[in-house]
C-alpha cells in the first residue's frame, strides 16, 4: 500500500487491464524509450525501475535515449545497456533502428508520444510495443493506453509519473512505494572537469537553478534568486548556479557582483554525470519547475521548487525533502510560456523572504 505522502503526490493513477504476455515475450529482453525532456526522463525513473523489477532476471534491460541524457541512465545500475539516439528525423533515423534490432527484444515500450518512434519499434522488429495512445500511433502499437487529457485552467488529479507507472502496472510491474533507484556516477572523477571536483569539496552548497528551458512563465525573478544567494553566501555558504548553456544569461545575472570564490556560474559548463555529482554533494537545492528539480529530488537532495504557470500535481517534485512554493492565481494553471497577461503574479507573489524562512526552519 501506498503511503499516504505517495498518493497525495501521485493521485488518481488510470488503471488499464493486466496485459497477459507468455514467459517466452521476454525474451532478448525490453527496449524501453525514454523521453526527450530531462524532467520527463527523471519522473519516468520509477516506471522505468519498477519494470525491470517484474522481468526475469536473465532480461536484459535496454534504455534508448537521447544522448544528452544518456549519462542519466548509464548512472543507474538496474540499466544493462544504453542506446543513444540523435533524435533525428525518420528518414536520417536507420541507425536507430539498426541498433535496436540487433538487440531481437520482445517487448518495446515508449514513454514518449511519438509516432515516429512507435514506428521504429516496429521497424526493429519488436514483436509488442506498448505505449499511450497519441498521434495516431495506435495501429503501431499491441497496447494502446488512453490517458485523460489535461486541462487547462484545472488543476489536475494525477501526476505524470502516474501515467508512465500505469502502464508498467498493466505489464505486471508491482507497485512503486517510492524509493528512486540509486545514482552511481557514470563518469569517472579524473575525468570530470576540475572546478566540479574543487566546489564538490567544499562544503555547505546551495544550487540554484533560475532557468527554465519551458519559458518565462516558469522562472521566477532572477532578483529574487540574488535575494536567496545573498543569504546563503552571508551565512558562510558556498552557491552554484547550474543550468544548460542557454541559460547562462540569466546565471550571469544571479551570480552578478557576488564574490567569485563563494559563488559558481556552472551554467552549462557540466554534462549530466556532473551535475548529478554536485547535487549529491549539495545541502539544499532551489529550482524553478525544470529538469534540475527532478534530477534533484532523485538523486537525493532536499529543495524549495518555484511553480508558476504550471501544477505542481501534474509534475510537481517526487520528494518528502522538498517543498513546494506556489501562490495560486485565477488563471492558473495556464501552461503558458509566457504570462499572456504580462503580469506574471503567480511568480511575482512568491516572496523570497519566504523562502529563506523556509529555509531557515530547516535549521531547527
């Protein structure tokens, strides 16, 4: 049985008829593919682990995957093999599909929408595929599942993570209780970039993640990360700032006049391996909606996450030791990237003083 922490995270997860698969549909093993989105590929981790748990032990366990996430998955020692894709279009996509096929699985599964890749299953010779209904890839499919849409302007009653358990459960899979499989780094440290190495040495970390590869509409004020930085760093505190080369201007912006020996624009200048080995290393984490607060809450580390224009039901941290920061305002969620209104008060509302008081609560 679920605890109640878990069901109130996890809501009203769809149930779907037992799929009845001989013994002899595992063999070769499974080729499960991922999402594309590294908060999708994180809140797919319990699915992900909770089927690998119901296959015979002699199955091997394949992730197929874009490469920028492929680190992810080489870091969980339940996964025997990686297969990296270029995610490219399906004229350019023959290399994937060679590459699965030699693998002569008998089970495929997809965490993604895409036909295409519903398409390349079957291409590789997958016996049975499975995967929610979308985009028309139904006739690809042996199993099609029929989730509920998600509304705008209402607030949901299941998470994401859900959707992707409900189809492993239909597989036999057993029921999550919430544990994340462990991060084992994949990349050596000798090989790791040599300022990771020095700030994962130094104790007392804050990580902050002001971007948000979604839009503005997910980031709260970058002024109001300054404001949490300020904090931190006068209370002796060391601060990294992580993010994706793309947001390396708003890190800029954070890390601003701030001494350069206390706090660390990491904004893309770590690959996956690294900044799993930071996270771990850190005290606390403070993240908008992103990637970063779900790599975060897997991999162990306590946080304050920012929801703005999206619903902390639907994809909100899979973490007791994180805490949830939302104002909610008449229009939301609205899913936007941007604030149609130009106000952006579901953010605006959040005040930092809140959250260092949080923060400092923690301390008690």
């Amino acid at each position: 049985m679920k605890s109640k922490f878990l069901s109130a995270i996890l809501g009203e997860i769809p149930v779907f008829p037992k799929v009845k698969l001989k013994p002899d549909c595992w063999d070769n093993g499974v080729v499960a593919r991922t999402p594309n989105w590294l908060g999708d590929a994180v809140m797919a981790l319990p699915a992900l682990y909770q089927l690998k748990k119901s296959v015979p032990a002699a199955c091997p366990f394949i992730v197929v995957t874009p490469r920028g996430l492929s680190d992810i998955f080489r870091s969980l020692p339940f996964v025997d093999e990686v297969i990296e894709t270029e995610n490219k279009s399906f004229l350019k996509s023959k290399k994937d599909v060679l590459n699965i096929r030699q693998k002569k699985a008998g089970i495929g599964i997809l965490f993604n929408n895409s036909f295409k890749n519903a398409l390349l299953m079957k291409l590789a010779g997958i016996p049975k595929v499975y995967g929610a209904s979308a985009r028309g890839r139904k006739i690809l499919l042996s199993k099609a599942y029929n989730f509920p849409k998600i509304k705008k302007g209402e607030f949901n009653n299941f998470h994401q993570t859900g959707l992707y358990l409900a189809m492993v459960y239909s597989l036999g899979a057993e029921e999550w209780k919430g544990d994340f499989p462990e991060f084992r780094v994949h990349k050596k440290t000798e090989l790791m970039n040599k300022e990771v190495i020095e700030l994962s040495g130094r104790g007392n970390i804050l990580v902050l993640a002001p971007g948000a590869a979604y839009g503005e509409a997910k980031r709260w004020p970058s002024e109001n990360y300054r404001e949490v930085c300020a904090y931190w760093v006068d209370k002796g505190g060391n601060v990294v700032i992580a993010g994706s080369g793309k947001e390396a201007d708003i890190a800029d912006i954070v890390a601003k006049n701030f001494p350069s020996d206390k706090v660390f624009n990491m904004a893309g200048k770590t690959d996956i391996s690294e900044l799993i080995f930071l996270l771990q290393k850190a005290k606390l984490c403070v993240a908008n909606d992103s990637g970063i607060m779900h790599l975060a809450a897997a991999a162990g580390t306590e946080g304050v996450a920012i929801f703005g224009s999206t619903d902390p039901y639907l994809t909100g941290p899979l973490s007791k030791k994180w805490k949830v920061f939302q104002e909610k305002q008449n229009c939301a969620p609205c899913f936007k990237r941007e604030c149609i209104l130009g106000h952006y008060k579901c953010l605006r509302a959040i005040r930092p003083e809140d959250v260092i008081d949080y923060i400092e609560s923690l301390k008690r």
